[in-house]
C-alpha cells in the first residue's frame, strides 16, 4: 500500500471518530481544503445526522464532491 493510500484512510478514519465524538474543531480541520467522493460524503453526513450535531453536518454539507 502507498503512503498516500494510508495517509487518506487514516484521515478518513480520524475523520468519522471526529464526527462521532462530535468534535466540531476536529472536523474542521480535516476538511481544510478537502474534496469527497459522494458515497464517502453521505457515509460522513449519515454519521453526523446520528449524533444530531448541526455544526458538523453543515460542514459536510458544504464539502465539495469529487466526481
């Protein structure tokens, strides 16, 4: 696996903890300057839709979709 592979699950993962511990910073952060796949950004927003958290679910909402 390439570094760069690793590196994108590893966010991806920090990612949904964020989500789900409902750290909104956290988030923030490793959204700066990203853009998604849909089925990845609807997993996310999913997520975020179960912890109710209005913040986060913004934030995925305004991710632009990789196509």
């Amino acid at each position: 696996m390439t570094n760069e592979i690793q590196h994108s699950i590893a966010n991806f993962a920090a990612l949904e903890t964020s989500i789900a511990n409902g750290e909104e910073q956290s988030v923030k952060e490793l959204l700066a300057d990203q853009s998604m796949q849909e089925l990845e950004k609807s997993y996310l927003l999913d997520l975020a839709k179960l912890g109710n958290n209005s913040a986060i679910i913004k934030l995925l909402n305004d991710i632009p979709v990789t196509k």
